[in-house]
C-alpha cells in the first residue's frame, strides 16, 4: 500500500495563493483595459482569469461597511474554472480516498443546485457520461469503486478545496436576496412569505381525516418522491424549512419531528411502496395535495387513477423496500 503524500510545506502553500492572486490581479487590469470585448468571444474561465471579491470604498462619512459580496455568477464561474494550471491533480495520487457514497453526495448536490451539469462535470473531469452515471446509480459507500469517476472527482472537488473555494449555493443567494429585500420594505408584510418561498399560503387548506393524520392517500412513494425533488429544485425552500413544513402537516405527531436524513433516506429509496411506512410519505402528501388545491391546479391522471383503483387510499402498513 502507498504511503500518504506527504503534506505541501504551507510556505509553499502561501507561494501559489500569492502567484495566483497576483496573477488575477493583471487579469483584471488586462480585462478593464479592454471593456469593448463581447462576451461571446472571452476564453473558457481559468483559474488565472476569475476574480476575487473586492471591497468597496469607505464611506465618506467614514461609517464602516461590508465589503461587497461576489454575485453569485461570479461564485459559479470561480467554482467551475480549469485549476490544473495552479493545483495538479496528481498531487492527489496517494490520499485515501473518501468512501464513495460521499464522493457520489457531493456530485449529486453540484448537479441539483444547477452550478454545474453532468456534460460539463464529463468534461471538466475527463470522464465518460455513461460512466458517470453508472457511478451515480451505485448504493452504498463502497459501491462505483471500480470507476474511474471516483479518483476523478476526488481530484477535482479537492482543488477546489485546496484553493478555498466553496460550492455555491443559488438557492441560499435567492432566499438571502429575497429576505433581504423585505427587510428593506420592499414587500408587504401580508406577501412576506410567499415573496421568500414563492409559494401559496396553505394554512386555511383542510383535508378530509386530517384532523387524526388518516388522510386517504393517492399518490404512490415515487410519486412523492418525483414532486419532493421537482419542489426543492424549482423553489426556494430550503430541506430543513421542507422538514419543517411537512411536520407542520402532522395535528397528532407521534414524533418530535422531521429529520432530514428521514428525508434523505425516503428520497434515496426506488418502488411505489418503498418508504410507504415513512412520516415522509403521508406528510409530503398532504403538503402537496394542500399546495395543488392552493394554486388551483387540476388531479393527475396518476392521482385519479388510484382514487378509483383504491378509493380508501393506498395501503401505508406495508413497506416494501428492498435492501441494496
């Protein structure tokens, strides 16, 4: 077995962070010299072209102020630039490896925040699409062990991490911006939470047997499991405020709560009946059938056809997950 690369000496750290940051610093000088310069025609983003977040001048009335945030544009093009010119993967060869399930987590969260796709994560990492979806429909922390994909996205989430650079998070920036916005009476406090979320108010919405959390349910597990992932995608609600409001369906909980890993193990989980038992499936239920009603969108054919296969609901006593 391989000894573990022995640590870069930080002295030779703080050498390449100073190159680097000098060498940004021309870019920049280079890039304002040339302002009439299209779009169109500017190189793939490097790491000797991103810029750093820059303070803004002081006040003259000498009233000390934050320095300006990078958009988030910005955050993504520093996130995605080729570092290989700065950071060689290769000084990665001898690290242990981080199990595969982790490796797998971090891809799934880059794809998911829509910072990057899968054809640029191929192409950024030298992998092959078809490889790299094998390798993200493997289980477990060993398994995609045999792929490539896995020392190749080691080599590339651990530049990032060497460089000091975070993964952004859009969906964190939009619902900043927008409480940020309220704070400063730019919405009405009656629009407050739709403005954050984006979302109806479903509180005055009642179902039937909701008061003793009995409501006839219409929608099979991976029914449930396609909105959850459409609703965190496409909205701005965060998973620990979705655990919160699924909680919030509950009028007689067993439970104290909604952890997110129930959430994470009820969305990892494949069958119409895998995950039926779960506090996940009723609850999310409710909330999408109250937030259907809400917006006035119409039943799905899915939905109506269980009505009338199953006109009590779909059996919730049995679980048929399958161990992987």
């Amino acid at each position: 077995m391989a000894e573990p690369l022995t640590p870069t000496h930080p002295s030779v750290t703080n050498a390449m962070k100073a190159l680097t940051e000098s060498i940004i610093r021309d870019s920049r000088l280079e890039a304002n010299a040339q302002p009439s310069l299209k779009e169109n025609n500017a190189p793939k983003p490097t790491a000797k072209t991103i810029s750093k977040p820059t303070s803004k001048a002081t006040p003259a009335s000498g009233k000390k102020r934050k320095a300006a945030e990078t958009s988030l544009e910005e955050e993504i093009a520093a996130y995605k630039a080729d570092l290989d010119d700065v950071i060689c993967t290769d000084d990665f060869e001898n690290d242990p490896l981080p199990s595969c399930g982790s490796i797998r987590a971090k891809m799934n969260k880059l794809f998911d925040s829509g910072v990057m796709n899968k054809l640029e994560f191929c192409r950024a990492t030298g992998t092959n699409f078809n490889s790299l979806n094998n390798f993200l429909k493997q289980k477990g922390p060993y398994g995609g062990s045999d792929s490539c994909v896995w020392r190749n996205a080691y080599g590339w989430f651990k530049q990032r991490e060497v460089m000091g650079l975070k993964m952004p998070d859009p969906k964190k920036r939009r619902i900043a911006e927008a409480k940020k916005n309220e704070a400063e009476g730019k919405t009405s406090k009656g629009e407050s939470s739709k403005s954050v979320t984006g979302l109806p108010d479903i509180s005055n919405i009642h179902l039937p047997d909701e008061e003793i959390d009995d409501v006839p349910v219409y929608d099979d597990c991976d029914e449930i499991r396609r909105k959850i992932n459409a609703h965190l995608k496409t909205t701005n609600v965060t998973e620990a405020q979705f655990c919160r409001d699924l909680y919030a369906q509950f009028k007689v909980p067993t439970c104290k709560g909604i952890q997110s890993k129930q959430l994470s193990d009820f969305r990892s989980t494949k069958g119409s009946n895998c995950g039926a038992k779960s506090s996940v499936y009723y609850a999310a239920y409710v909330y999408f059938e109250k937030l259907r009603i809400a917006q006035g969108k119409p039943m799905s054919h899915h939905h109506a056809l269980n009505m009338d296969l199953n006109p009590g609901g779909l059996p919730r006593d049995v679980d048929g997950r399958a161990i992987v």
